[in-house]
C-alpha cells in the first residue's frame, strides 16, 4: 500500500497547471484520523500502546493534528475501548509538552461519550490537558443516520447545543464531521442543498470547522466543486471547511487537489488508507496520508506537514526528489505506515496460526 506513496499520483496531471501558482497559499492543514477512524473498523483488538506507539510515530514524524479515539459505547465499537487508556499514557503526556502545537481530538457522538471525557479530565488534571479538542458527528442523509445514529438528520442535529455547550465551557473546541456529502449506500445521491444546510447549522452551534465526509468514495471533482459552490451560496464559507475523502474509486486525490484549488484549507488523511466505514457497506479505506503529502509537496503547495514546497523545476513526479529535511520526514511517514502493516500482518499469520493448531 506504501509504495503508491511514490508514484505519480492518481488524476494529479489535471489539476497541476491550476494548482502551479498556489505556492503563496496558506499551508494546508492536514487532520490525520489513522488512529480513530482508521482503526475503528479492525476486527482484531489492539493494545492501548500499540495506538499509542502509532500516534507518537506520526507526531514524531512531523503531523500536529492527530485523532486519537473516541469516546462511543464498547459494545457498537469495541476497537475504541482503549481511548482512555490512550490518552493517559506517559508517552502522550510527553508529546504534548514536546509539542505546544499539537492537537489529539477525539470523537463524542453523543453527551454520554462527552460526560465520559468530562470525567476523564476531572480526574487527570494536567498541563497541556489530555486533549483540547473534541468531535461531533451527523449524517447528510436519513437511511445513514438511521443505520449509524438510530434517529433523524433533524434530531441528531437537535440534541448537539447542550454538547457545544458543554464544551464551550470546558475549553475544548468543536469540530463537525458530515458523513455522505456526496452519496450514500441507502439513500443515494445527496444533493448540495441538504449538506449546505447541515454545515451552515453546525457552524452556528460553534464549530470552528465543518469536515465534509464523502464516505463510501464515490465523488468526482465536480461533483465537490458543486457541493463547495452550494455551500457558499448558503453563506458557508469554504474556509470553514474540510474535505474527507475515500478513495473507492481512485478519484480521491484528484478531489482533494481541486478542493484545494476551491479554497479549502484543510484535509483530513489517514497513514496506509486506513478506515472504512462499520454502517457503509463496500466503503474502501480514507485516503492515505502519504499519497496526500506526495501530491501537494510535487503540486507545490505548502501543507502543515511540509509548510515550505518545492520552488519551481524543483522535485518530479516520478520519485522522490525531495532533500534534508523534508525528505528525512517523508521517509520516516512512511516508516510509520509501513509499521502499521507490518502490524496487521503480523498479528494476521498469528490468528492463522492458531487456526491451523485448532484443526490438529
């Protein structure tokens, strides 16, 4: 899966005379989520540290703005049970003081996964605090809010002001991921309108960013540019937005480049395309963090990864041309991912292997 982190990236020739003149743009922020909603889908449980091995990894690797797990019931996403512990661990603590810019949000879906962290907090004061940051989530379509949240768009919508609230109080920001901008496995095709004004609303509640989730991957750059176009007609601005995308069928950096090209400033990514989706059935994994830094780096926009791009004639799209220092935490994102695979690979034969034992 890592070696496509040194090819010509898929769809880039489209979109790099437009993108040729981005160089004096603000750096692109990217949201890694591998260790949240990369991980959540992982049938075999993993330990506390092995998460936390992976996060200090890509933090150490040069990302500032990491998931670190969410707060949902054991019984829907058991994979998740291990937040806590997570968050608390020595090493984490170490980070954030090696780190004064590093966020690790974390997902609450509801105010009992909130009250969760509220408690978690109570109980380990510290300075930086464990997370500053916090995630919510709702559906752009009704069949996936019925399927992911057990309720309505409306009532999901309805019971976030007292988590806003809450948080607003306890110092966290807020951040809104909207699953299905662009289709949904139930309902089909969404229209701009619906994600507009969903968008608009969880701006109004007090997110300080909107990620757009084209969920099971089925959007084209148009398809994005329409759905941006809608939302700024609705008063959304693009620079309160994010773009999630899949990449179920190739199309994912193509869209992203465009969305960038669109203004918006920030990209959530995933080490080794990690994620899926549990009440998305087909849906392939996120997009992989590599791939997204290979792309802008070679396009020469500046990303929160590598916030300096080549200058013009530098590097090449057939390889790695990069030198020093942002060759040096390429190759070490890379390391990271392929630890990530050498893991699941490892724990794969084990499970073989005792499949094997058990038929003797």
């Amino acid at each position: 899966m890592l070696t496509r982190a040194l090819r010509h990236p898929r769809g880039l020739p489209s979109f790099s005379r437009a993108l040729s003149s981005s160089s004096s743009q603000q750096p692109i922020k990217l949201v890694e989520v591998g260790p949240r909603d990369g991980l959540q889908n992982e049938k075999t449980p993993l330990d506390a540290q092995i998460k936390v091995e992976l996060i200090e990894r890509l933090v150490r690797s040069g990302l500032r703005d990491v998931e670190a797990g969410s707060f949902v019931s054991p019984k829907w996403v058991p994979q998740m049970a291990t937040t806590p512990e997570v968050l608390t661990s020595p090493t984490l603590a170490q980070l954030r003081r090696d780190y004064p810019d590093l966020s690790l949000p974390v997902l609450v879906p509801n105010a009992r996964g909130l009250s969760s962290l509220t408690t978690l907090l109570s109980q380990h004061p510290s300075d930086p605090p464990l997370t500053n940051e916090i995630a919510v989530f709702v559906a752009a379509s009704e069949g996936f809010s019925r399927a992911n949240l057990n309720t309505t768009v409306a009532d999901s919508l309805a019971s976030l002001p007292p988590i806003f609230d809450s948080a607003k109080k306890q110092g966290l920001r807020v951040r809104a991921y909207v699953s299905v901008v662009l289709g949904c496995p139930f309902d089909g095709r969404i229209e701009p309108e619906k994600v507009a004004g969903v968008a608009k609303e969880l701006l109004e509640m007090g997110a300080y960013e909107v990620s757009l989730g084209d969920t099971i991957g089925v959007g084209v750059p148009a398809g994005w540019e329409k759905l941006l176009n809608e939302c700024e007609r609705k008063g959304v601005p693009v620079s309160k937005l994010a773009a999630h995308c899949h990449d179920t069928y190739g199309t994912a950096i193509s869209n992203i480049l465009h969305c960038v090209s669109l203004g918006i400033p920030t990209v959530d990514t995933s080490i080794a395309s990690l994620g899926g989706c549990p009440y998305s059935p087909g849906a392939t994994g996120n997009v992989s963090t590599e791939d997204v830094l290979y792309a802008l780096y070679h396009s020469g926009i500046p990303s929160s990864f590598f916030p300096s791009p080549p200058e013009a004639g530098e590097g090449t799209l057939l390889g790695w041309n990069g030198e020093g220092e942002d060759k040096e935490r390429f190759e070490r994102l890379c390391a990271v991912g392929e630890w990530g695979e050498r893991e699941r690979e490892e724990k794969r034969k084990a499970k073989e292997a005792e499949k094997q034992k058990a038929k003797l």
